[in-house]
C-alpha cells in the first residue's frame, strides 16, 4: 500500500469515527431533552367556566397529554374520580383539573337526617337498590279493630337512599312478627323529620315493609288518595 492509499485509509476511518461521534451528540441531546421533559401522562382541562357547588359531569372536561414532571401532585388523571362530586369553587376555562377543587356532594341537606331501618331481604328489590338509588316505601298494617281491613300504605314517598349494608342472618325471636323473614338489610337513608318518623313507626308497627325502586325521572309526588290502599276499595 503506497503512501496516498494509506491517506486516503486514515481519512476514510477518521470520517467514521467523526460520524459517530456526531451520532452519539445527537443521541444525547435526544436522551437529555427526554429525561428533563420526561414521559407524557393524561390530565384534564375545564372546557368552560363552571360554577361553585355545580354536579360535575365528563361533558364538561377536555383530555390532554402532558409531562408528567410538569403535572401536579393533586392533579386529576382519571375522570372517574369526579362522580359524585360539585365545584368547591369557581372553575375557569382552561384551567387544570384538581382534585383541592372539587368536594363531595353533600349526603344530607339542610333539614335531613340519616336513618337506617333493616329490611328483609325477601320484600327489598334484591340486589338493585344501591346507594343514590330513590325508593318508595311501602307498609302494610293490619286492621286497627277486629274485623277491620287490612291496609296498603306508602309509607316515604322518593326516598334517597345513602347506603346498602350487608346482608345479616336474624335470629329467629329478631326477625319480624311472623318470624318469615330469617335474612334483612341494613338501608341508610336521607329523610326529614316527618319522613324519618313514618319510617321508623313502619319498622316497628306494620306487617311488612317493602322498598319500591323509583326509575329515573319517576319521582313524581303520589297522590293522596293513592298512598292508601285496601282491598274491598278496589274496582
């Protein structure tokens, strides 16, 4: 090999090592820039301005793809976790969701208090009724004298219920009078005063207590001349 090959050898392999060492320049801006801005996560945007103590729904957010060293800790990334909840303050368009911005709903409102009867399992609406569920609920009482009718009665009208407990096993001198009912309920609701007192005399005055599952937007009051119901009335 003469002297101009060897030349031409040397600047062949210094070409390559150059091209690799640019190569890895380049590699390592990449890699830099990839661990300061870091993997993008989901987050969510107010669509429009949004009022304090509004019910939130999914309408009302826009998805979007950030850093995830950019997002906050209290950020919401997961929009299940708005069911349920209102504004706590005023949401502006734009602006990111979080979760010190929202709050709960309120169990209860103003004038309501929780009570929680136990229900035999067999005259529920087994296995539908779930807390948010709206009920009526209906008793039924024997007659006040001898030889009176008996008598159907609605009881609570669209009763809210907060909570579903366990199904408990009673033991038989716990169960109602008829001793018919070996399993019941545990049902929290959210009523007045009046409403909470109807309810608690039917637990422990009547036959039966029944819970009748109202469908969305059938919560429509009943009219009085239809809350009480006895056979021989009926044509």
């Amino acid at each position: 090999m003469n002297s101009r090959q060897r030349r031409g050898v040397i600047l062949l392999i210094l070409s390559v090592v150059c091209a690799l060492a640019a190569f890895a320049g380049v590699l390592s801006v990449i890699n830099d820039a990839r661990s300061k801005v870091g993997p993008e996560v989901t987050a969510y945007e107010v669509k429009s301005e949004i009022q304090p103590y509004t019910a939130l729904n999914r309408a009302q957010f826009e998805k979007i793809s950030m850093p995830e060293r950019w997002l906050s800790a209290n950020a919401v990334t997961d929009l299940r976790d708005i069911e349920g909840k209102i504004a706590v303050t005023k949401l502006e368009k734009g602006s990111l969701l979080q979760s010190d911005m929202i709050v709960a709903q309120p169990a209860l409102q103003p004038g309501q208090q929780e009570v929680a009867i136990m229900i035999d399992a067999a005259t529920g609406v087994a296995g539908k009724i779930t807390p948010g569920s709206t009920v009526n609920v209906y008793a039924t009482f024997e007659g006040e004298r001898e030889g009176s009718p008996a008598q159907s009665k609605i009881i609570v009208t669209n009763a809210k219920v907060l909570d579903v407990g366990r199904l408990t096993s009673l033991d038989p001198d716990e169960s109602n009078r008829d001793q018919r009912s070996k399993e019941a309920v545990p049902i929290t609701f959210a009523l007045s005063t009046l409403d909470a007192q109807r309810l608690t005399y039917a637990e422990s005055f009547a036959e039966r207590v029944r819970l009748a599952l109202v469908a969305p937007g059938g919560d429509q009051p009943v009219p009085d001349q239809d809350r009480t119901y006895e056979l021989a009335k009926d044509k």
